[in-house]
C-alpha cells in the first residue's frame, strides 16, 4: 500500500507529501528519538506525537515511509518546510497512537 | 585500501534546528556511492546518535567520515565537559539531559548504546573538563 493509500483509508490530513507513492511496510510507534532511531524499520509508518523539527531529521534517518501525527498535533512550520525539501511525508490524525496503530494493524 | 573519501563537517552547538543536518548530508553522500542500505542504516543511526551528543552535551563538535572500500570510520571529536564514567554513560536509561531538552524527544539514555549496537568498534575516549572523541568503524 502506497503511504497516500493509508492516510486516506486513515482520515488522515496531509501535511506535506513530497513522495505520496513510497510504498508501507510496518508501523512503530513512539516519542523518545533514540528509540525510534533504534527500533524503527525502513519504510514502516511511524506514529508521533513530537512536532519539532528533530522528528523530520529523525524519519530522514530512519528511512521511515511517513510520520503520522497523533492527537492532532501541529508541525512546527520550520520542520514542516524541512519534511518537504527533505522528501519526508508527514500526516496529521485527531486519533490518539493507539487507535492509529490499531487502525493501521487493520489496514496493512 | 589506501584509497579514501573524507567528509567533514564542523557541528554546530547552538543550533538545534540543524541538528541532524551533517548525518543527513552522509547518508545522502553514502547513497550516492552506492552503499547497501544495511550500511546506510547503521553510519546513520551512529552518526546521528553522536551528533545530537555533541551538540546537547558537548556544545558542538567536529564530524569526521572516512570511507574506505571495505568499512566506514567515524570520529567525532568535541572539546565539551567529557565524560567522568564512560561504563555508566553506556547505561541504556542513563541521561543527563535537562528538561528543556528532554521536551524535545531527547534523553532516553539510548544513544550510546544505539551507537555500539549499530557499529562493529566503537572507542571513546574522553577527559574531563578537555573533551570527548568517539571513533565507530561500520564494516562494510
Ligand atoms: N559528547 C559527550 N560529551 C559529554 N557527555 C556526553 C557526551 N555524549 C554522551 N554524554 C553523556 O552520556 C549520557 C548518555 O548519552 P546517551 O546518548 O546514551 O543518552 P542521552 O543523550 O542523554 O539521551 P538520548 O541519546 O537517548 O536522547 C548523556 O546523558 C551525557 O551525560
Ligand atoms: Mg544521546
């Protein structure tokens, strides 16, 4: 599935989407940057409460294929322009990680 | 295996919009000489977790990648407060890191054992009140 795919199946709003048809593969979630950095896998869907511009530096690294934003959370506009030169698609959800991992479970 | 591409990049403490920046630009150069992602993955992960160390802890630094054929080498060399026990700063869990910095997602105490867990060596050597120079190879 396409990460476009998956945020609209998810209701999710596009916060950028400089690369909408990276394929999903696998969802991690988290908060603390160096779990993520150890723990996420390429190309799987990483959902976030963290907004600040180290999320995009951190989703770059990691490979992930998009960051998905949980509880409605805003990206700041300074990472917000960073995921999009940076080819890093970020989603924004009013779901909390939880109910957005269940529903990605059930989705891919 | 004398032949050798060096990068360098001198990091910035102050900056914390940028943080990052320097692994990101290594990642990309590695891409471009056709490195496996496996390889990509681990120099990332350990750059990564270095140059936020440097920058949070360490007032910045100076990144130094020589890539050789057969492996990558990493050294990151700071002059910030160093490092009074390095076997409980290995510690996962264990963090120093203030709040301000915290609220940003640091912290964990999970960076130095990334950088162990994803390299093939890693050396640190530091002195208290003269710096910190951590050397990583990633065997390729
Ligand atoms: N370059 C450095 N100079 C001085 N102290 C350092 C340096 N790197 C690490 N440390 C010390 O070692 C501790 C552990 O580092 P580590 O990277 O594992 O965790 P952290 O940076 O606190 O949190 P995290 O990396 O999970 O965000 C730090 O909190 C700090 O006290
Ligand atoms: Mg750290």
């Amino acid at each position: 599935m396409t990460v476009r795919e998956l945020a609209q199946k998810l209701g999710a709003r596009a916060v950028c989407e400089p690369e909408p048809d990276r394929q999903v593969c696998g969802c991690y979630t988290g908060d603390l940057l160096s779990w993520v950095m150890g723990r996420a896998q390429a190309d799987n869907v990483w959902v976030t409460i963290m907004t600040n511009i180290n999320t995009v530096a951190v989703a770059t690294l990691a490979d992930v294929s998009c960051v998905v934003i949980a509880e409605g959370a805003e990206l700041d506009e300074a990472a917000a322009k960073t995921a999009e030169a940076k080819g890093v698609n970020v989603y924004s959800s009013p779901l909390s990680s939880y109910s957005l991992c269940a529903a990605i479970s059930d989705l891919i | 295996m004398a032949d050798c591409v060096r990068l360098r990049y001198v990091i910035d403490g102050e900056n914390f919009t940028s943080a990052g920046e320097a692994s990101v630009k290594v990642k990309r150069s590695l891409r471009q000489m056709g490195f496996s992602p496996e390889v990509i993955r681990k120099v990332s992960v350990a750059m990564y977790e270095g140059e936020i160390n440097m920058v949070i802890h360490a007032r910045g630094g100076v990144a130094t990648v020589d890539v050789y054929e057969d492996r990558i080498v990493i050294v990151l060399e700071d002059e910030g407060p160093g490092i009074p026990d390095i076997p409980l700063a290995m510690q996962a869990g264990y963090s120093t890191a203030p709040d301000n910095i915290r609220s940003l997602g640091f912290g964990a105490g999970m960076g130095l054992p990334n950088m162990k867990k994803y390299t093939d060596d890693m050396k640190i050597e530091s002195v208290v009140g003269k710096g910190t120079t951590i050397t990583m190879t990633v065997n390729v």
